[in-house]
C-alpha cells in the first residue's frame, strides 16, 4: 500500500502510554541475535497503534535484550507473515494487512530496540516494514544446503523420520548440522525441543508422514524466531547439497570387545541394568573402557548418549532379544562415523579377552545369615529400610553385620554399596538385574539398579517332642500312651503311665502331603529307632521298631527289634492339624499307597498293635483285637 494512501486517512486518538502486549506465541524472550533477514524488508513508515483493534494482529512476540527491527522480521516470515512492526523498545507484530493504517509522525517513533542502537517504534506507535519480495511459505525457509518441505503429521507410536538426536536448545541450524553428520536425506524438528533424522519419510496410520495443513506452531528451544514443529507435528527439512556424508555405522569391535548386535532395550526392565556417566560426549571406545575398568563383561550403548554395563544380558519380554532395525543414532562424540544404539535399542558388545577381573557371585551365607537371592526394589517405594550405619566400603558381611545390630532379621544390598534392612522377605524376586559388585569385595554381588540381594537371618529350627495317645475308635476311651519300652512279644505296647511313655519327634514335614516318619528319642533298640508297620500278611502288618525308608518306598529291609529280616515302612504317617490324630498307609509292591487302620490285639502290655489293610478278613481271624485312634500329643515340659 502506497505511503500517499496511508497519509491521507483520518488519524484517530492517540494513546500516550506503552500499549499492553497480549503474548500468544511461546517463549517471550530471546537471547539470540537475529539472523539478518536479507534486503526484501523496506521500511513504510510510523503507524499509529491501539490494544484493541491492534493495527497488526497476526503473530506477536517480546524481548526484553534482544529485540531489533531484523529480529522482528525473522519472527514474522517464519510464521508466514510480509508485514512486521516492532514499538515500545520491544515488541513486535505481524501481519499480511495492515488493519487500522493510520500514519503518525516519524518522529513519534523515537525508542531504541531493545537488541541495538536503531529505532523499535514508540509509545503506542509501530515502526512498520514489508517484506517486498515473495516470502516462502511457512516451513520452507532454506538453511543453507537444506529446504524446507512444510508441516507434516508424526507420532510416538510410529515415527515419520525414525532416528532421534539428543540436542540442547534445538535450532534447525543444529539438528540439519546433527543429521548431516549422520548422513541422512531429512531431517525433522518437533515439539519445539526434537530433532529427527532420516533417510526416507515414512508413512504410517494415521497419516503419519503425510503433509499437515497446521500444527507446526511452536517455537525451537534454541532460537525462539524459528518453528520447531508441534504436538505430533514435524517440520521437515530436506538436504540438497551434494556433498552428504556416508553417516555413521555400528563399531564392529573395539579392541577385545565385539559387536554382538542390535538389541531391545525398555527403560523399566534394562537388560544392561548398570548405567554409567560418560564425560565428553559418549563413543563405543568409551563405554567399553568404562564397563572393563568395572570388571563388566557386557558393555552397551544406547540413544546417542547413554552407557550400559553388566556381566549378563536381562531378558524380558521387551528387552534383551536380538533385533534387526532401531540402531541408527550416531554417538554423541563420533556423530559421523559411530552408532550408538537408538530408541530403546542398544549396539551391544561382549568382552572375549582374558583380561578382565573375575565374575562376582553370590556370597551363599554370611554367619547365620543365608542368601535368599535377588529381589525387586523401587527408588519410589522402598520394600526394605535404609540403614546408614553400615561400615564402608560395603560388603555383604558389613551391611548383615548392620541390620543384625539393628535387631533386623533379613539384610539388603543394592547397587554395590547402599544397605537396607528388614524383619521380612520382599515381596518380588527375580533372577535378573543382582550383577553389580560389591563396592568392597569384588567377588561377591552387591544387588544392582532397583535389585537387593537379600540375606535373611535362619533362626534354629524348633523341635517338638510327642508322645503317642492311643484310644477306643469306638467310644473315644482313653487307653494309654504308647510305651517306652517293648511288651512281651518284644512289639511296641501301651502304658498307661505318661511317665513311661514313648517321645518321639517327627522327620519329615507335617504340614506337606508327603507322609513322614516318627523318630523315637531314647529308643531300646538303637539300631531301629522308627515306629512304623513291617510285612505281615496281605490283610495286615505288624507295627513294631524298623529303620527308616523314604516317602514312596516300597516294603524295603528295615528289619525290626524282633525280626532282622522284617520289610517295613517308616514313612507312612500324616498329620490332622485340627485334631492332631494320625492316619497310616502302606505302600503295596505295585507302588499303590493304601490306607492302614490300627487295631491292638491283646490287653495292656500283653498285646501288640497292627495295621489292618482288609478289616472284614483281619476281624474274622482277631475277633477280639480292638480298634483304635492315635493322637500325637506334644511334651512341653
């Protein structure tokens, strides 16, 4: 528009205060010089401006150090804009058209820019320029050898350019850089703060690589002038040049270290679980040195910037396995010739040299503390106490010592030198992630990231002494207890005098389903200390004094007080734990179990027990034998 046309329209009244600058474009402050915009802008003149209609009323921004007129020119032609206005020292707007085009007095416009020593309009005025030439449509402004090929649609699922690069501050001129060291065709920037890079722009659902109409409206971390993209919006930028670098590759061995490939990676279950800090941009060479020094056999990289360590590979149904795409991101400290893993992947290399220190191992019990293996834990959630007081360096001696002071019954070691104490087991194990070494014995694991290897105190078992009550199954009449000493038929009787009673302990479990045996302490008979049935007839066995057998076992030659040549079974008993009353079986030689009814036959002392298989056949014989209960009853003095 002619300036003659602008001077001869009615001016309106004039504000005489700064204007209030309504930001609605990201970041209000930039402490990068603006780039010089070139020789299209002209200068148009002072305009008059108000809050509300403002005179340019596309995109605006603020910089309270920065601002100059070249400044404002950039910001409005990267978003599409041929009209720029900067007032009040520094502010400034866009637009396409000049709304309300009321020319003021040049010398009305008299503030200095913010950012130099040149005029940024006034108090309620705009220096105003337009940009004469045709200006490239948003998103397809040229970086040197690259060009800008517009808004395009991304996603976190399905990526439109597949290989990100980790940049501070982004700028397009740093990613186009970062990807032009990779050797990619494209490169992407997004979400204000990502850079992307790729050979190829690859298409998915939801019209992932596909042109956007809109979206790409966020401003780049790094330079507040450009547009960095949006939420799942990319702007893409092509290399045409022709002097591309071939990019980088995976190292395929450094030293005594080999490439083993390409594997998963997932951030909640690493299948290197050991991080380390690599200073001065991560390599191959660095990572491997790093893990060696530690007595790490397998070292990995991942991301372009992260190290990995660990004696063994953790596999998960998201991490750990062979893979055949995803390492692609050029390491942060050779960009132009090394890889270094990629998104949740990791360049994995095994050490196959002689050199490194010994494996550690899990130390298998400390005094009376035993391992119990390697259990979960959580930064966030702590499944054990922290305990400070440990001795360092840590051993596994040193926080058990510790914990045991402390009163604790179960001891923690995580990530080589931190302590944690219990009264019990935590509530998730796994045989992953315990491989980081103790950080003052080398030769034994100390846990890992998020891994205890937990040590619990075993208290001594308590052995419970028993004696036999044995009574009528008929009426529940008490008889006796089953004796000490054997009767006449040199068999195991009753008495009823509980201070003639057997004592007997039980080997084996009572709470399993597996039959255990009854051990009596103080036997007559050393060389058979186990009440229990030996052969007899089909029908049914003698209970006298064998030896042991195992669970399962078939007749085996237990001999017996009375017979050296008895097959017996000692291991027929099961325990009710509500009443405490015994049941029997009888292993038959087909390997059946079947079950046994004790009987006594004769009275008091003159009489003998046995194990009925077949009552009908064992009662038409023994018409007087009397059928019974046992009970274990506990001693407890």
């Amino acid at each position: 528009m002619l300036i003659s046309t602008l001077a001869s329209l009615v001016p309106f009244l004039l504000a005489t205060n700064a204007l209030p600058l309504e930001s609605r474009d990201g970041p209000t402050d930039n402490a990068l010089v603006a780039r010089d915009p070139g020789s299209n802008w002209v200068k148009i003149g002072c305009y008059v401006d108000t809050v509300s209609p403002r005179t340019l009323t596309g995109a605006q921004t603020v910089s309270d150090t920065a601002m100059t007129n070249g400044y404002c020119q950039q910001f409005c032609a990267s978003r599409g804009f041929s009209i720029a206005g900067t007032e009040y020292s520094k502010e400034c707007y866009c637009d396409n058209t000049i709304a309300n085009p009321v020319l003021a007095d040049e010398a009305t416009c008299d503030m200095t820019c913010t950012g130099g020593v040149e005029t940024c309009g006034g108090s309620a005025r705009l220096t105003v320029w337009s940009n004469q030439g045709t200006p490239p449509a948003p998103g397809h402004e040229t970086y040197g050898d690259w060009t800008g090929q517009g808004c395009y649609y991304d996603s976190v699922a399905s990526r439109a350019l597949p290989t990100q690069i980790s940049i501070d501050q982004v700028t397009i001129e740093k990613c186009t850089a970062a990807c032009f060291n990779g050797g990619f065709q494209y490169a992407g920037v997004e979400y204000g703060s990502e850079c992307f890079c790729g050979d190829v722009i690859a298409t998915d659902s939801g019209n992932v690589g596909t042109s956007a109409p809109d979206g790409c409206t966020m401003p780049c971390a790094g330079n507040t002038l450009e547009i960095c993209g949006g939420s799942n919006r990319l702007n893409i930028l092509s290399y045409t040049g022709s002097s591309l670098p071939s990019g980088p590759s995976q190292v395929p061995s450094v030293g005594d270290w080999d490439l083993k490939g390409c594997y998963s990676d997932d951030v909640t279950n690493r299948a290197l679980p050991v991080r380390q800090t690599i200073e001065g941009g991560l390599t191959v060479e660095k990572c491997t040195d790093k893990c060696f020094s530690l007595g790490y056999k397998f070292s990995g990289v991942e991301y372009g910037s992260e190290c990995y360590c660990s004696n063994a590979i953790g596999t998960y149904p998201n991490s750990g396995s062979p893979q055949t795409d995803g390492c692609a991101m050029p390491c942060e400290g050779a960009p132009s010739t090394e890889i270094c893993g990629g998104s949740n992947r990791l360049s994995l290399y095994e050490y196959t040299g002689s050199g490194l220190s010994i494996t550690p191992t899990e130390l298998p019990s400390y005094n009376d503390f035993n391992s119990k293996g390697c259990y979960v834990d959580s930064v966030n959630a702590r499944v054990l106490t922290p305990l400070n007081t440990a001795q360092a360096p840590m051993t596994v001696g040193n926080c058990v010592d510790a914990c045991s002071a402390a009163g604790f019954t179960v001891a923690g070691l995580e990530f080589s030198s931190e302590c944690y104490c219990g009264n019990a087991l935590p509530p998730l194990s796994t045989t992953e992630g315990c491989v980081m070494a103790c950080a003052g014995d080398s030769a034994h694991l100390c846990g890992g990231p998020d891994r205890l290897n937990v040590y619990q105190k075993e208290e001594a078992p308590v052995i419970r002494h028993y004696r036999i009550r044995t009574v009528r199954a008929s009426t529940g009449d008490f008889l006796g207890y089953v004796a000490q000493n054997l009767g006449a038929f040199i068999l195991p009787t009753y008495t009823t005098d509980v201070a003639a009673a057997a004592v007997y302990e039980i080997d084996g479990d009572a709470t399993s389903t597996i039959p255990f045996s009854l051990h009596q302490l103080n036997p007559p008979d050393a060389n058979h200390q186990y009440f229990g049935p030996y052969e007899g007839t089909p029908n049914y066995n003698i209970i006298g004094t064998i030896s042991k057998t195992n669970p399962g076992d078939t007749k085996q030659p237990t001999g017996s007080t009375r017979s050296q040549y008895s097959l017996g079974e000692s291991a027929v008993f099961s325990l009710n734990a509500v009443t405490s009353q015994l049941t029997q079986i009888w292993v038959q030689d087909n390997g059946v179990a079947v079950p046994t009814i004790p009987y006594y036959y004769g009275s008091g002392t003159i009489g003998y027990f046995m194990a009925v298989i077949n009552e009908a056949a064992f009662q038409s014989i023994f018409t007087i034998a009397v059928k019974v209960n046992w009970y274990l009853e506990e001693v407890t003095a």
